[in-house]
C-alpha cells in the first residue's frame, strides 16, 4: 500500500523511464516522502473538539435535516437540496426554548492554562460551549471574543498544565511545502489530513491573505490547526472552496501571525481594534495603470472619501492611487485594508499617493473602525441653462458636457468639473451616462468647461483617454476608445 501511494507521488516521466527495480534516485525520492506519525503523537494532543448549543425553540426544519447539515449548507454556500418533505403535522403551541445541539467544530490550546483558539463561526451564537480535550476530559469553556472580519475566536477553559501548540512563523512558510491539518470532520475527531500549500496571501477576505492548500478540509475541520513539518501551527484551518459541498482540493487557512495578533487583544480586551481611514477603494488595471502614467498595475485606487474622515483631512482624493503605506509599498488594493487596519488608532502614519502623473507624500492621523454608515447623497441637479461644450473633440468621443453651478459643486464636495449631460458611441461604450460627472481628462485635472475642452484639445485622440469620473458618492476611472 505504502509503495504504491509512493509511486503515485513521482512524475509521470519519471514513472516511464524506470525500470523493474527502483533506481537509487527514486529510492531517495521515496524514503524522503514525510512521515507524519511523530508530529500527530506531538501535536495531537493540543488538538480539542468543540460542541456548542444554542437555545431555541423547539421547530421542525422543512427539508427533514439536522442543524449540522443545514449549517453545512449555510457555511459553505451550498444550495440546500430539494427533499422529500416530511408529513404536516398539527400545529402545536409554542414550545419553550431549549438547549439545542448547534454544530460540532475544532480548536487547539494556546497557551497552558486554558486558552483555546478557534473559528469565530464556530462558537458564533452560541449559548454553550463545550471542550473536550483527547484523554476525554470535558470541559465547559467561557467565550473570551470573537472577530467575524479575521474568523478568530478565543475560549478559555478551567484546567491547568494543558499541551499548547508552538506557534509557527507564517514568513518562512514555502509554496509547495507539506503541510498536517488535525480535526474532527463531520464529527469524527483527531482526523489527520496532510498536502501541501498550494499558495499565500489569497485575497478572500477583507482583513486575511488566506493560505491555501490542498489538504481535505470538512465541516467540523473549521478552527483546527494547519501545521508545518516542524510541528509548528501556522494556521487556522477556516474555509473550503466547494461546488458540491465536498473536498474539492482548495482550502483556506488564516494565518497565525494574523491570528496571534487578534487573539492578543481579544485576551486583553474581549474585542479587537482596528485603524480605518475612510476611503472606498478598488483595484488598479493594467490600462488604467497606463494611461494614467503609474507604469504597473499596483496600489489602491481611491474611489471616495468619507466626508470628515482622517483621508479627507490628508489632502486625500478620489482618483488617487494609494501606493506606499509607512515606507512599505502597497502591491494589490487588499494590502491597504490590512496595513491600515493592523495600525492603533490615533497614530500618525505616512501615506503616499500618486496624482496625475507624480507621488505625493502626505500625512495622516488613523481612526478606529466603527459600524459603516454609508451617506446617501442626492444626485446633482441638472440646469438646462449651463453653458455646454459644442467642441469637435467631445463630439467625436460622444460626449456633451455642461458647466457645474457652484451649489451643485458644494453639494457634490468638489472644487471643479463638468456634469455629463449626452453619452453616445466611444463614451457610451466606456459606460459614461448623463449625471456623471468628470474631474479630470487625460491626467488633467480640469475646473470647468473651458478647462474640460482645453485637456480634451491636448489629449492624443490615437490613444485611449483616462477621464476620472464622478457619479455619485464614487470615482473611478474610466478608458474612451475613440472610433476610428
């Protein structure tokens, strides 16, 4: 059994040239296969079951599933299937609440004396939490917080002298690395998996670079530990990609440095803090990152600033592209959420920007994430009577444009621009409607009609045209391909 799993593992090229007798080479290859025996004997034991409850009424689900399996469905997004309904039975008065099995999750000790690591969705309404270490002791834990945006929970259990897990540098972790994931898929408990890492800093979440790996991860897997060769946690095991609801090969781990630091303050605090700054922001593409002069797509493309918000104190605009954060630069939009978000409020940070077509260093004062409050802002009136652009150029693109009053302009919070009043043919194609309104043409920032027709007249019509557009509380950029 164990050559022929072994045999699996070689490259096929290297499967047709051998011959009857494995050659020394492939020999070597086998016996340095991982063997995972003394790292499940060492780190098993810190590995724990959770049970938790919650208190409900007593009800019938219409599909004829126990809550496990619908929270299976829930978790994972998968559709809840169409089965046979069971029979109608006569209404009955309202039952009193009861304690009600919830579902069944993973977790591992942290530290000696009790603190145990998990899933926020795991203990996540519950009323009752209940640990249950592998010599079978049980105990029943106390939630110290949890954090939905990094999906990390802490719980503390009455015990001392306990098996904590040593926690693993995240840095030094290697695509194509084996890897060990210990938990209780479906319930069954202390199950051992093994695979590799597939890749790092998957973009999945708002907070979280996810590690992926291949390893089988199952409902019920979700808080337990992903550990590195050395015996060493360097994730949480948290989310599967599943069409099915089965392993499909792609799971997620969040990292323990991560982790760590969430856990930290959730020992000390019961909740976690974030920095914030107030700003929507985007991806930056490879044309807009050309025509804009940036070079390569990086960065985070600002789409709005909240009115009052640290970034709008800055000197922080929309349109600018966020592309160093503290020195470090930021290479994908999802960095700056994290940097951000890992930094205490009330610091003062240095934030550079690129707009129209140089960096800027600027200066700003981080605020504490609160709950979004998202402003609903009338769209700008149109006034027939403002001056409109008759030019050739903005005809050929498809555009007309009109002059923005200063009321409209003080109700948009803007210094300068022109309101799109007619889009068709290139500009209708590049998705402008009337309403929207342009603060820049071509890395031009323009104060008004005569501005507009003036950058537009500068503009090389051979190549696409980067205009900033703004609609609504957002600003994105936006390519006009002229016909030719």
């Amino acid at each position: 059994m164990a050559a022929a799993s072994a045999g699996a593992l070689l490259p096929a090229s290297a499967l047709a040239q051998a011959p009857a007798a494995l050659p020394s080479a492939a020999a070597a290859a086998v016996r340095g296969l991982p063997d995972f025996t003394d790292l499940v004997e060492q780190v098993g034991p810190s590995v724990v079951n959770i049970r938790t409850s919650e208190k409900v009424a007593s009800r019938n689900n219409a599909a004829g599933m126990d809550e496990e399996m619908l929270e299976f469905f829930r978790r994972f997004g998968v559709p809840i299937p169409n089965l046979p309904q069971r029979p109608q039975r006569p209404q009955q008065p309202q039952q009193p609440e009861e304690e009600q099995a919830r579902g069944v999750g993973s977790g591992f000790i942290l530290t000696q004396d009790g603190y145990v690591m998990t899933n926020a969705h795991v203990v996540e309404g519950a009323s009752e939490v209940i640990v249950t270490l592998t010599d079978k002791r049980e105990f029943k834990a106390k939630i110290i917080g949890s954090d939905k945006r990094t999906d990390v929970a802490v719980v503390k259990i009455e015990a001392r002298g306990l098996p904590a897990v040593k926690v693993g540098d995240v840095n030094r972790l290697k695509v194509g690395e084996w890897v060990m994931a210990i938990g209780s898929p479906f319930g069954l408990e202390n199950s051992v998996t093994a695979g590799i890492v597939s890749a790092k800093q998957r973009d999945t979440g708002e907070y979280i670079p996810f590690i992926q790996t291949d390893v089988a991860i199952n409902p019920g897997n979700s808080g337990g530990p992903l550990i590195n060769l050395r015996g060493e946690v360097v994730g949480i095991n948290s989310q599967i990609y599943s069409r099915s609801g089965g392993f499909m090969g792609i799971s997620f781990a969040i990292p323990m440095d991560e982790a760590i630091r969430v856990s930290d303050q959730l020992r000390t605090s019961g909740r976690v803090t974030r920095g914030r700054i107030g700003v929507q922001i985007g991806a930056v593409t490879k044309d807009v990152a050309e025509s804009i002069g940036l070079g390569k797509p990086q960065g985070a493309l600002v789409s709005a600033v909240e009115a009052g918000s640290p970034a709008e104190k800055a000197g922080i605009e929309a349109g600018d592209v966020i592309t160093r954060y503290e020195g470090k630069p930021i290479e994908k939009f999802g960095d700056l959420p994290r940097m951000v978000g890992n930094t205490k409020p009330g610091t003062k940070s240095a934030i550079t920007v690129f707009r129209r077509g140089s960096q800027r260093d600027l200066s700003i004062t981080i605020a504490e994430v609160e709950p979004d409050e998202k402003a609903q802002t009338a769209a700008a009136p149109g006034d027939d009577k403002a001056p409109k652009s008759s030019s050739a150029a903005a005809q050929q693109l498809g555009l007309g444009v009109a002059e923005l009053s200063e009321a409209q302009k003080k109700d948009l919070k803007i210094k300068g621009g022109v309101r799109v009043v007619s889009a068709e043919g290139a500009a209708a194609r590049a998705g402008l409607r009337e309403g929207d309104v342009l603060l820049a043409v071509a890395n031009t920032e323009i104060a008004n009609l005569k501005g507009f027709e003036a950058a537009l007249a500068k503009a090389d019509k051979a190549k696409p045209i980067n205009l900033l557009v703004r609609r609504g509380e957002w600003a994105q950029y936006v390519l006009i391909r002229p016909s030719r």
